[in-house]
C-alpha cells in the first residue's frame, strides 16, 4: 500500500485540479440536453462529497467518511449508467421516480397530521398543513405528468435498483474490467450499508477488543482506499464532463497524470 506521504500528493494533485476545472464548466443550462444538464448538476454533489472526504480522511474520521464514500459510489454508478444506451429515456425514469419518492414521502405527511392531530400546522406555510402539503403535491403531480407526455416512458415503467444498474453497466460498457461496477456495487456500496444506516450490524465495525475484555472504539483503517476511491471516482466524472462538451478542449495532462497515478494505487490495492 502507499505511503501517508504519496496518498497526501494524489490528494495534492486532485485539489489542484478542482480548483482548475471548476471554472470551466459551461454554465449555460439553456443549451444544454437532458444528460448535459444532469451531469451539469452532479459536478457540485460529487466534488463537495469528495472533497469533504478528503477532510474527513485528514482528521482520520474513517467511518463518516465510508458513508460518504458510499454517496459518491452510488452517484457514479448512477453517472456511468445514464450515459449508457437510452439516454434520455433512462433520466425520464429517473426523474419519475424522485416524483414517485417525493409524492410518498407528501401522503406519509398526511397521514401523519390526520393521525396525530396535534402535529398539524394552521401556518399554510408550514411541513405540516394540509394546505402545504397540497399545494406540493399537485406541483408534484403537474411536474411527473410532464415527464410522462415529454417522454417515450408509460406509467408502468420503472427505473432500475442500483444493483441493476451495476450489473448494466458492466454489459453495456466494453472498455472496463469485467465486473468492476457490481464490485464496486458490492465491496462498496453493500459492504458500506450498515455504517451509514447505524443499525445493529454497523456496532461490529467500530468495536474492537483489547484481550481483556475490555471495548474500545475504533475509527477502521479503510481510509486510504476510502480517499482514494472517491479521488478516482471524481477523476472518472471530470473525463466525463470533456466528453459530454461541458469542459472545450482536450484532457488536460493534469487529468490524465493523476489518473496513471491512481491506477498505480489500485493495483497496490489489489495485490
């Protein structure tokens, strides 16, 4: 595995790249089709993930950092996966399904001040008013339909879990490992769950034991692969954003220098 000193120069190299890409994203929505804008609002969520990553990492907090980890993997699958195949198509259901997701979350609302009285607001402004929760519903319900006139999508079509996703990109990508997504999915995504839900399973990944019966908390020592995994995911995302046209121009070295050189970690990792 690498050095304290040679992760700290990845980490070096990634800031110094943020710092030079930001600015060159378009900002000009307007122009922009469905996945151009996706990818246009992702760039924020991904980097402030990572780079709050990296500040975690730096205070050696390695468990809130695996569960942000697990954010900025989920948000990869999801990138890669959209820009495989249908793009179009796949985004509307995506976004028919944050329209179902928010539309649940309204009636679970409802029920709650019909259950409990005492909850519900007369403020038409406020979470818990009829009134609100009304108004939001029927912008949800106009904001959904709209999706299914604009699109080629009916309303029994669903979008995929992330595991499904996983497993398409890996059959609809030829220029990759064969399994490195459902990996990720797995050794990741899934092997992180119980940290960033705090049930009882996540207990056993802060608990160790010193002999004598005695407990004591451990922060984990993922964090290299941690930081670096999410370094590598960002690097990923900004080639994305010069394929897609929302950077001009080629890769800059920088880029590709850094990309070599977390290609040399992996292998470290896996060896």
């Amino acid at each position: 595995m690498k050095s304290e000193a040679e992760i700290n120069s990845i980490i070096t190299d990634f800031s110094a790249i943020i710092e030079k890409t930001k600015p060159l994203i378009h900002k000009n929505t307007d122009s922009y089709n469905y996945l151009q804008n996706y990818l246009y609002f992702m760039h924020y969520l991904l980097f402030s993930f990572t780079e709050s990553i990296i500040i975690l990492y730096r205070e050696n907090k390695f468990h809130a950092a695996s569960v942000l980890l697990r954010s900025v993997v989920e948000g990869h699958i999801n990138i890669v996966y959209h820009q495989l195949g249908d793009t179009n198509k796949k985004l509307a259901l995506s976004a028919k399904e944050s329209a179902d997701s928010r539309l649940t979350v309204i009636n679970k609302l409802g029920e709650l001040i019909r259950k409990y009285s005492n909850l519900e607001s007369q403020d038409p402004r406020a979470l818990l008013s009829k009134k609100y929760l009304e108004d939001i519903r029927q912008d949800v319900n106009k904001q959904r339909q709209g999706i299914l006139n604009g699109n080629d999508i009916a309303e029994k079509d669903k979008a995929l879990n992330m595991e499904e996703k996983a497993r398409k990109c890996d059959e609809e990508n030829k220029n990759i490992e064969k399994g490195h997504f459902e990996r990720m999915y797995t050794v990741i995504y899934r092997y992180l769950s119980p940290v960033a839900h705090l049930n009882i399973e996540s207990i056993n990944t802060i608990i160790r034991t010193d002999g004598n019966k005695a407990y004591k908390f451990d922060e984990g020592t993922i964090g290299k692969t941690c930081v670096v995994d999410a370094i590598g995911i960002c690097v990923a995302y900004i080639k994305d954003l010069y394929e897609n046209n929302l950077i001009e121009g080629k890769i800059h070295d920088e880029v590709l220098s850094l990309e070599k050189k977390l290609g040399e970690v992996y292998s470290d990792f896996k060896s």
